[in-house]
C-alpha cells in the first residue's frame, strides 16, 4: 500500500539554497538522537528539501566531507611489507647466517688467493644459491597469500551495490559507497537498508534488526517522535545500516554513514581485537625453533671435536670449518618447507572453494581439521532459511502440504500421508484457509528464469502461506477479487487485514484475515465447518487453543484466518465505519474495530522453517569424527529443541537451555553446562561470546558461525570464525576466518574432513622432509666425527674435509624436498580422518612418536650413505680395491658423488615409506600419481647433475659406471627395507 495514511507527514520545509554544509548540524543532530526530534527539525538541520533530495552538487560535496559509506578496515598491508613477511622464520634466519658465513668465507679465500697469486672461485656459488632458493620460495608464498586475498575480495561483490535516493527531485539508483548524510533513502520491500537514518514517512513498513539487536521478529516502523531515549531495538522512527525491510515502504533521512553508524561502532571495537595464531603456526614455530638449536648444538660439537683431534693450523682450516658449519645448517634446514606448506594450503583452499566455503586466511585451513565444537546458527545453516505451510488445521480434521522452501510444488495429503477425497471436507476448508492466508498478505514469490530459482519479495512468514495457496492451487479462489485497502499488521495488534472487493459479485467487499490464532479468535464469532457457518462455541475456542498448543509444542509457528463479508459496495456504508461529508474514509486503518468484528474462523496454519535436509547426515558425521554440533539461536526454545532434535544434536525430549537460566549461572555452573548442553535459545550476542569462551577455557578448538553484526565478537574470539557468505554482514566477514558461499552447515563438515585430510598430509611431508634433513646432518656429522675411520681424512692431508659439499646438500634439499614433498601434500585421503577423535588442543603437530620414526629413518639415511662412500675410499673399512689407485682428490670426488646420489635416492624411497606411520607403503602404492612423478622428475635432474660435464664442476660431481649404480640402488633401498620392518613391528604390537 502506497497511497496517503495518517503516517505520512507533512515535512516539507523552504528550500535552503545550495543545500548549504550540515557538518555543524549534523553534530548536533547527532548529540541530540535523531529519534527525540521531529522529522521537520531533521530536514531543518541537515539543510534539505523533502521533496527534492539533495542536489547532485551538494552530494558531492558532502561526499568529500564526511567520506564514502563503507566500514573502516585495517590499513591494506603495502604488498613490499606481505613479500618481506615470507622471510620471518627461524628457520630463514639460519640459512641467511649460513649465507652471511659463505660470503666470509670466500672473501678470505680469494683474498689469499689474489696475494698468492692463485685462481679463485669467481662468485660465491653456494651463497648465491641459497639466496636464490630463499627468495624463490618467498616469491611463491606471497603469490599463494594473494591468490587466497583475491578470493574473499571476489566474495565481497555478492553484496548488493546500490541504493535508491531522492537526489535532484527524483528517485535514482546510485552506488552504496556514495551515501552521504543528508540523502533521502527510498526504501521498499527486499531492500537493504545502507545507512543510519531518521524515518520521514512510513506506510506498513517493517524492518528485519536481527542482524543488529537479534531481535528475530520484523520491527514496525513509524516516523512519529520518541518522547525519551530509547534502546537501539526500541527506535522505532529510526533505521539503520545492514537491516533489511521485509514489508511496506518509506523515506529516511541519513543521519550517519559508514563509521558513524551503529555498525561502525561495532566494527570499531572489533578493530582493537588481535587475532589469536592457529595451532599450525604454533607448531611451525616450535619446529623451526627446535631444528635451529639442534644444528647450533651439532655444529658447536662438531667445531669443538675438530679443535680437539686436529686442531686448527692455518686460516685454511677457520674457513673449511665455517663452510662446515654451512653445510651442517644447509642440510638441516627443510628450505622447501615454508613454500610447500604454503601451496599445500593454497590447493587445499582452492579445493575448499570448489565447495563454497572460502577460507580468507591459509593457517586457517588446519585449524578447521582439528576443531572439536561447531557452534552454529540454526536458521539458514541448519535450517533452509524458508518458511514452509507443513501443516493446515480445520475445523473437520488436518492435513499436510508437501514440498518444503519457496518453490510452490507440493500437494494436500491427509494426516499420516493418506489420500483425500476431491470433496472431503478438509480439502475444501484447506483451500479457503490458504486462499484467505495469501489475500490478507504483502508477500509474493517469483521465479527468476535466470537463476532457476524462486526469490521472495515481503515477509518470510507471509510469503509460506503464498506458496502454500500456489501448491494447491487455492489462490485460483481469488481470481475475481480486487484488493482495496489494508488494516496492517503491527506487533501490538498480531493480526492483519484487508479488504477486497469481488467483481464477479457487484463490486461487495469483504475482510478477509489473518494473525496469532488466540488473538484473531477474540475477533470471531462463527465458525465455517463443511461449508456451513455457525456459531463459534467455547466448546469450539478451547478445540482450536489446545490445537495451537499442540502445533507449538511441535515448534510450528501457527497462524489463523477468519473472513466476513461487508455486504456493501463502499467502506462508508459499512455500519461502524467512520467517513466524511464527502463519504471518504480518512484513514482504514483506524477503523479496524468497526471491520475487524463478527469474523468466521475457517482455520489455521503450522508453519516452519524446514532442516535443510543434508545437515542430519552432516551432523552425524561430525559426530562420528568426535565433534559437538552446537546450536545456538534467538528462537523460541521448543523450535530450536525440535529442529535440533530431527537433525540428531540431541535426543528427543531434550529442552534448550535459554539466555536468562544462562544469567543466573555462576562461572563454574556456566562451564559444567556448557560441557553437556547442546542447544541454547533465546540467547542474546553477550551469550553467544560467553558460551565460546566457556567452551575454550574447556580446551575445546571451537569453530563458530555467524551472520548479524551481533554474532561479530563471538566469531572473531572463536579460534575459527565462519560467516554466512549471503546472509552474512560486512562486519561478520571482516571478522571471519572462512565464510560459507551457501550459508550451509554441512559445508562446515566438509570443510572439517577437508582440513583433516591437509593436516595428515602436512604431516606425511612433515615426516618425510624432517627425516631426510636429519638424515643430511647425520651424515655430515658422521663423516666429521668418524672421517678417520672412513677414509674421509687421510694420513698426510691437512684441513678438514667435508663429506658432502654445501651445494650437493642444497641441491639435495632442493631436488628432493620440492616436488615429492609437494606431491605427498596432496596425497589422497589414505585413512578414515572422520572415524577418529579431533586433535586435542595441545597435542603436538610433530610428536614423540613421529620424531622417534624421523631420527630412525635418518640413522639409516646416514648409514648407508657413509657406507657408501666408504666403498669408494682408501683407507676405510669397506674400501673398494677397484679405486685404491686413484689419488685423493679423485678418490674423493667419486666418493662424494657416490653418497650424493645415494642420498638422493635414499629419499626418495623414503617418500614411498613415509606416506603412512603404520601401513605398508606397498597398500595403494600408485594412487598418487603426482608423487611419481616427482620422483621421475627428481632422478632425470639427478641424472644430469651426473653426466653433463658443466654441472660436474659446479656440484663437484663424476660419472658413475654401472656397478656404482647398482651399489647406490641397493643402499638407498635399505631405507624403504628398514621402514617396513618398523611398520611391521608397529602394527603386530597393537594387535
């Protein structure tokens, strides 16, 4: 209804010319509440003419002034400040002090060189490469984190854009960002409403506040003035930013945007708030920390072990056992480990989006595979967000619709599912009540051919009972009616009419309505029942007040509808009916006695927002994998018991615990509840945060979901907050670590399973990387402790000798470390990660088992690779006659490149072995693909480093015959031998 009512007020004042400045005003206006002054003192303030909006002119000005309409957010982080933020690592820190060292060393070596007349290395190789390989992987890592940021940005402009204002004298469409105060909003159903503002006219106008105050209920608007301050849900002539209108229309005058609305206090306050680090970081930080120190300890001991046997005789022998103390940090440091985490996430990520939940931060993606409480929102994550007629009540008996959301497909069964009768007097009183329930309504639904699917204009509640009429075609009913006038609903009356006048009929009017059953009764005096009136009993009245009680302890919303014909042609002739000498009835609305009396009650309706029916199998697996569904909602105790108890998060008969019996719990009580109950209603936002934080002080990973700007602080605390991606407000995605594209629980889950899935595969390459670089230092520190026995040292030769040069371990950690590392990473899923308990908050990423598998697999690594190279060296204990003549030098060269190839290939059997701690790695041996060819990949580079004769002077490297080929083989093997001989003993002791 848009014509004139009693609503509208005059608020026309003298055009000030130019629109002058309201900065002065508008501060005013705002320490005096725009909802104690009256519209026309608003307009007089803000300098604007009712009629004609703000000139386009002064909109720009003020634009400039007060600044665009959107939320604050942190200052963006400069893309140079993101690039350096790749190199905080300890473990970074250890290789550039590695660098820093090599650069030393071969400065003092060239300058000995250049006195002695000697040729010297040109460039200090091995430090080059490190900084190559280190800025590499910071390069792949900030692109990753970009690609991450791009997804969320692109998630942001499933916002509707523009508003519509009175700008120039009329009514335009222009962008959100370009309110300013002072523009005139023009609001209609379906709008969103983008700014703060004072109403100036208002015609059946209802706006949805849930997403501000939680109030679940659509609140009345009306412009008339608050005689005394009032709360924010008590404004009633005011609107404000991220609200929604559900029904009528009007016209406000913004008094505030962006961070002057009430939004942006709360965006404010949650801008002081830091963002917790996720167990994964933690643990990576604690790894880096822990190989660090354990290279520092080995390199100190090896130092102190050459010192002690040999002694250091020249400058020569400070410089090779810096370069040792390189090659020890270049073989414990995984240089890899940072850019494969950071792909592996990435991958996982994009995975995730493929299925609509967008995780805006990488870290973030373990965090959700190790959380033990999903605290959820029942309507529209656990709920279809769309009420459905399920059930309609007669005075004959009951029957049920069928079909359940906005599409209007279903059919009328009666009780239990049986068939009905074309003529069964239920079906008959069903189509009149659904057609009275789709007349005496603001709603409609419509199909939008593009999208393939049904979107609503109005009220959720008033739109079911639309749908409900299609579904059985009772709106066919109405076919000649015309609707005239409307007495709307309001929160103090719980009930609607309207007035329609029959033109197949001689233009007579009836009412026809609808409301909460007990009050709308109060209005009826007959009864329709088999298509017969008669007097309504109190035999009648206590039959339809337990069937309401019936319905609600179903969690069903019930609403009533009666109707009367006028028997008139004209309101004015209608007896009670107030007109003028002219015989025009002022204002409808304020007639509602004379009309709304003498009612006949044809029946009601169950309605209810349905399960979305792909939660209960989701809940159960969640359940399954050890993990709490939690719901927590503003809705009437017995819907959210019933809803909760159809998707299985707890049993029948179960009762919500509600906000107030929270209240008048002590700390301690609070937490012994919430370990135990599972579903809250009638909760405000202040609950919503205690219950998390309860819930954490349990040492519970609580993952929670939001929408409204109330559920912002209780997302950002919880260790990972997940918005709704289309009901959900700005403020709650800016708070947000993953948000839900389809607004769905069963999304959450799958997201679970997923980042279960990435934490075993972090894991596997965790083992892998770990026990190949521990490997890498053990040989190194053997080859230095034990080089007498080994033939390393040899009588005669002065400094220390190292076994394996710097580059050979980078190009090692490089060959081996990337691809099979990052093809283990997206292994398939290999065991059951729903059938087992989450991760306890304090259990470690790499713990003591892991470790005890990763310095196992090392000591065979270094074994076999010392032995090895004992093979092709004179003087050891396995010394190979064939090359006892060669010199040294070559000796050593041969040897070297014998337990570098070794090496290689150690690890990569190990990358087969380390894919599972207790199967055998021979279970689904090529499902990974990925995996072999990495290590196609790996052995044709090695290959090279072998046999292409530039890349033997740079690796110091030598060909290898056939028979050396066979040694490194049968070595490297043993490493796979040895980890399935471990497993096997694993497996026969847990039997």
């Amino acid at each position: 209804m848009t014509g004139p009512t009693s609503e509208h007020i005059d608020v026309s004042v003298p055009q000030v010319a130019g629109n002058s400045p309201a900065s002065d005003n508008q501060a005013s206006i705002e320490d005096r509440d725009p909802s104690q002054l009256d519209a026309r003192n608003v307009l007089r303030a803000m300098n604007v003419d009712a009629s004609t909006g703000l000139s386009s002119e002064e909109a720009e000005r003020r634009l400039e002034q007060f600044g665009r309409n959107e939320l604050e957010s942190a200052p963006p982080v400069p893309k140079w400040k993101k690039f350096l933020e790749q190199f905080r690592d300890p473990l970074v820190y250890l290789l550039f002090v590695a660098t820093g060292i090599s650069v030393v060393a071969w400065f003092i070596e060239r300058s000995q060189a250049s006195h002695s007349g000697e040729g010297s290395e040109a460039l200090p190789f091995d430090a080059i490469v490190i900084v190559l390989i280190l800025v590499l992987n910071a390069v792949l890592g900030y692109l990753q984190e970009a690609k991450a940021e791009k997804a969320v940005d692109a998630l942001s402009k499933m916002t509707a854009p523009q508003t519509s204002v009175l700008r120039d004298g009329r009514v335009s469409h222009i962008d959100t960002v370009e309110l300013v105060p002072g523009d005139i909003m023009v609001l209609g159903e379906g709008d969103t409403v983008s700014a703060d503002g004072r109403l100036l006219s208002a015609a059946s106008l209802r706006i949805a506040e849930a997403s501000l105050t939680g109030e679940s209920v659509p609140v009345s608007k009306k412009p008339d003035t608050l005689a005394s301050a009032k709360a924010l849900g008590d404004r009633s002539n005011m609107v404000f930013n991220g609200t929604a209108v559900t029904q009528g229309t009007g016209r406000a005058i913004i008094t505030g945007t962006g961070m002057n609305t009430q939004v942006g206090k709360i965006a404010d306050m949650l801008s002081q708030t830091e963002d917790e680090t996720t167990p994964l970081q933690k643990e990576m930080t604690h790894v880096s920390k822990i190989l660090g120190i354990a290279v520092c300890i080995i390199a100190v001991l090896v130092l102190v072990a050459l010192a002690t046997i040999s002694g250091f005789h020249s400058t020569q022998d400070v410089i090779d056992s810096l370069l040792l103390a390189v090659s020890l940090a270049v073989a414990a440091v995984p240089e890899g480990l940072a850019a494969i985490l950071t792909v592996v996430l990435a991958l996982g990520v994009q995975r995730m989006a493929q299925h609509h939940a967008i995780v805006k931060k990488l870290s973030s993606v373990e965090t959700l595979g190790s959380a033990s409480v999903i605290c959820s929102d029942k309507t529209g994550t656990l709920t279809r967000n769309e009420m459905t007629v399920e059930k309609v009540v007669t005075p004959s008996g009951e029957v049920e619709l069928t079909g359940t959301g906005y599409a209007p497909i279903g059919q009328m069964v009666g009780a239990g599912g049986s068939d009905l009768a074309s003529d069964a007097p239920e079906r008959v009183e069903t189509l009149s009540t659904l057609a009275i329930g789709a007349m005496a309504n603001d709603g409609d639904v419509r199909k939008d051919e593009d999208a393939d699917e049904w979107k609503i204009v109005g009220d959720p509640t008033e739109v079911s009972l639309v749908v409900a009429a299609r579904k059985v075609h009772a709106d066919k009913q109405l076919g000649s009616m015309n609707r005239v006038a409307e007495i709307p609903f309001t929160s103090e009356r719980k009930r609607m009419s309207v007035i329609a006048e029959d033109k197949g009929d001689g233009n007579r009017l009836s009412v026809f309505a609808k409301g909460a059953p007990d009050v709308l009764m109060q209005y009826c005096t007959r009864i329709r029942v088999n298509g017969q009136v008669r007097r309504l009993t109190e035999g009648d009245r206590q039959t339809i007040l337990a069937t309401v009680e019936s319905l609600s302890g179903q969690a069903y919303r019930t609403l009533g509808q009666a109707y009367r014909p006028l028997g008139t042609a004209s309101l004015s002739e209608v007896p009670g009916v107030v007109s003028n000498a002219a015989g025009q009835v002022s204002d409808i609305s304020e007639q509602d006695e004379a009309i709304e009396k003498d009612l006949i009650w044809t029946g009601m309706v169950g309605i209810i927002d349905p399960p979305r029916t792909e939660v209960r199998a989701a809940v159960a697996e969640a359940h399954r994998a050890g993990i709490r569904t939690v719901m927590i909602t503003g809705d009437h105790p017995l819907t959210a018991a019933r809803i909760a108890s159809d998707l299985g998060i707890i049993r029948p008969g179960e009762q919500a615990r509600t906000g107030d019996e929270l209240d008048a719990l002590s700390e301690n009580d609070f937490d012994a509840t919430t370990s135990d109950v599972s579903v809250y209603a009638r909760v405000a936002p202040e609950h919503k945060l205690k219950i998390v934080s309860s819930l954490q002080r349990q040492h519970n990973i609580v993952a929670m979901t939001g929408d409204g700007v109330n559920d912002a602080p209780a997302v950002k605390t919880s260790d990972i907050g997940v918005a709704m991606g289309i009901t959900g407000t700005e403020v709650t995605k800016e708070s947000a670590k993953m948000i839900l594209a389809d607004d769905n629980f069963s999304t959450i889950v799958a997201a679970v399973r997923e980042g279960r899935v990435i934490f075993d595969n972090i894991r596997k390459f965790l083992r892998y990387l770990l026990s190949s670089n521990v490997g890498e230092v053990l040989t190194v520190f053997g080859g230095v402790i034990f080089a007498g026995f080994l033939g390393i040292t040899q009588p005669g030769v002065e400094g220390v000798t190292v076994p394996l040069l710097a580059t050979q371990l980078l190009w090692i950690n490089l060959l081996t470390d990337a691809a099979p590392a990052l093809a283990m990473g997206v292994d398939p899923q290999t065991d059951d990660v729903m059938g087992r308990a989450p991760r306890g908050l304090h259990d470690r990423v790499i713990d003591a088992k892991m470790w005890g598998d990763i310095v196992f697999i090392g000591i065979i690594m270094a074994v076999v690779t010392l032995i090895g190279m004992d093979m092709h060296l004179s003087g050891g204990l396995f010394t190979d006659r064939s090359v006892s003549a060669l010199g040294h030098d070559a000796q050593m060269v041969e040897a070297r490149t014998m337990g570098f190839t070794i090496l290689v290939f150690a690890q990569l059997f190990n990358a087969v072995a380390s894919r599972s701690a207790r199967q055998s790695a021979f279970v689904g041996l090529f499902t990974n693909k990925w995996l072999w060819g990495a290590i196609g990949l790996s052995v044709a580079l090695q290959l090279l480093v072998i046999y292409v004769p530039f890349l033997n002077t740079a690796f110091g490297t030598t060909p290898l015959n056939m028979t050396a080929w066979f040694e490194c083989l049968a070595l490297a093997a043993f490493v796979l031998v040895a980890s399935e001989l471990r497993k096997l003993v694993l497996r026969s002791m847990k039997r």
